[in-house]
C-alpha cells in the first residue's frame, strides 16, 4: 500500500525565514504528488501539484516543490515565509495502483513568530 | 459558484444515537472521499466514491457506512455513535482521470459523542 511520511511534525520559525517540509512516499511507480495547506479554521487548500515534467513546482503564495524521484521525495519549500503562513500542511499522493486514492501524510504544524 | 458543502459543521451527540453527515458538491465531480482527522493529526480515509452507486471501504477502518445515489451527493451514517467516533469528518471531491486532479475539501464534521 501507498504511505506518506512527513518526517517534521511541528516547525516554528520567524518571519523571513527559509521553510523545508519533506515528504517521502513509499510507493515507486507512476505517482502524483500534492500538498495541500489548512490555516488555521479553515478547510484544506491546494498548494501545489505534479503529475509529470519539470520536477519543480510552483505553486501559490510563493512555495515550490521539487520531486526527486530517486529519493522518493516532494519536499515544499518557500524562501522567506510570513506570519500569515502559519497553518499545517500536508503532503499527499495519488498512484494508479492503489486505485487513485488520496493518501495523505501526517501533516506539519508550521508556527511563524512575527 | 461551485463548491463542497459539509452539514452540520459541528455536532455533539449522545452515545447509542444513530447520525447522518452530509456532503454535497456542486462541481459534478465524479469522485468522492471521506476522511477522518484527529486534532494535530493526518488524514485517513476511510471511504471513497468512483461515481454514482459506487463505494469502497479506505484504509482506515470506519464502524461508518456510505452511500452514493446520486452524484452530487454522498452521505456518511452511523447507526450507533460511540464515544470512539469523537473526531472531525472531511468530505472531498474530485475529477476522475490519472492526471493530478486536485481533490476539492469542504469545511468538515467535527463530531463529538458524548
């Protein structure tokens, strides 16, 4: 079966920051690959997708992912972050053979201190 | 304007009563997922919808049943509410087909029985 690792579980930082959330999945054929943000009261959002081509990505609010696929990882990035990034993201992944769910991993609760 | 909806948005019941949490999209998508989060914790699925008529059981083992009669919506029942079932119950939909689809989320259940 399909898994998703997020290896931190809560990361605080301070504003202008760099932020790496990694994310590892376990399944090692054709996958494609999410995060997803929920601040805080509200439902989950799309951050960013990949499915196929450049291996970086870029999504909203200024993160990017890069999938490396032989460390079976998508990890999220974003070079200076903000208090209002303050929210819990999580990694998830689709793969064919497991039927198309989506699989999500454990999440990281990011704190930015103003 | 297209969307997911989750009702009620917050419940609290008492032990042995049989409830109903509903979810409906406005998108057409064809697949449909229900999660369950513990606070500060992943997502597991714990049932999912291809289309119309059509369920399976997710990962997660759920003592919760599904039903999908028609496309837009796709309701999950507990005959008999345990404390055990204290949780929030995220409702998702997506569109079918091997690219990355991103999965849309309503706004959850979040279920106390008491």
């Amino acid at each position: 079966a399909q898994s998703v690792s997020q290896h931190n579980h809560h990361v605080i930082l301070s504003e202008a920051a760099s932020l790496e959330l990694g994310c590892n999945y376990s399944y090692g054929g054709t996958v494609n690959l999410f995060w997803y943000v929920q601040y805080p009261g509200q439902h989950l959002q799309l951050l960013l997708k990949y499915f196929s081509g450049d291996p970086l990505v870029k999504g909203i609010k200024g993160f990017e992912a890069e999938f490396i696929k032989s460390k079976f990882s998508f990890n999220l990035r974003k070079p200076s972050v903000q208090w209002s990034d303050t929210a819990e993201y999580f990694c998830a992944v689709i793969t064919k053979a497991a039927g198309n769910k989506l699989t999500f991993g454990g999440g990281t609760r990011v704190l930015v201190k103003p | 304007e297209a969307d997911i909806y989750q009702t009620p948005r917050y419940l609290v019941i008492g032990t042995g009563k049989k409830i109903t949490l509903e979810c409906s999209q406005t998108m057409g998508h064809d697949k449909m997922y229900w999660y369950q989060q513990d606070p500060g914790m992943e997502l597991h699925l714990i049932h999912y919808s291809y289309g119309v008529n059509s369920t399976e059981k997710g990962d997660l083992s759920s003592e919760s049943t599904v039903s999908r009669i028609r496309t837009e919506h796709f309701p999950l029942t507990l005959e008999s509410a345990r404390p055990s079932h204290t949780s929030q119950y995220l409702c998702a939909s997506s569109e079918p087909g091997q690219g990355a689809t991103e999965a849309f989320f309503g706004q959850g259940t979040r279920l106390t029985v008491v």
